[in-house]
C-alpha cells in the first residue's frame, strides 16, 4: 500500500522538528517521491548524514511501504 506525500512530509517533520519538507509524486502513483528536506539542525552533518536523519524519521517504511525517495537535504541560508 503506498504512502500519500503529507504522511511523509509529518514522518520527516515529526523526526526532524525544525525542518522545511518539500514532497513531490515523481510518477504520479503515490510510490515514487522525491523530497527536500531543509533543516538548520543539519549544519555541520555530511550530506550522507543528513541522508541517514531524514531515514530514521521514516521509521523504516523506506524500502518497504515507501517505495522509492529520490532525497535532498540542505541547511537553510
């Protein structure tokens, strides 16, 4: 059963207080997403890091009920 983007977007933002979500359905199929994921508390984590925080918010639907997450994260400017 897919997940539907605001159910991802409180996954990350329940995990990750402080950041900015921004999901897009890349196939229109509510199983392939692409999300950015800004959030000030990244500052100073290496980009795999990062990574690793946005899947541990996931609770480890990631690979299962989540299909496939096309991910970038950032620190805000």
């Amino acid at each position: 059963m897919p997940m539907a983007a605001d159910e991802i977007a409180a996954l990350i933002r329940a995990g990750i207080p402080d950041a900015e979500v921004e999901i897009t359905d890349l196939a229109g199929d509510g199983d392939h997403y692409a999300a950015k994921v800004t959030a000030a508390s990244f500052a100073g984590m290496p980009p795999v890091r990062q990574h690793q925080a946005v899947y541990a918010a996931l609770g480890g639907r990631m690979g299962g009920v989540l299909h496939a997450l096309q991910l970038t994260t950032a620190v805000p400017k």
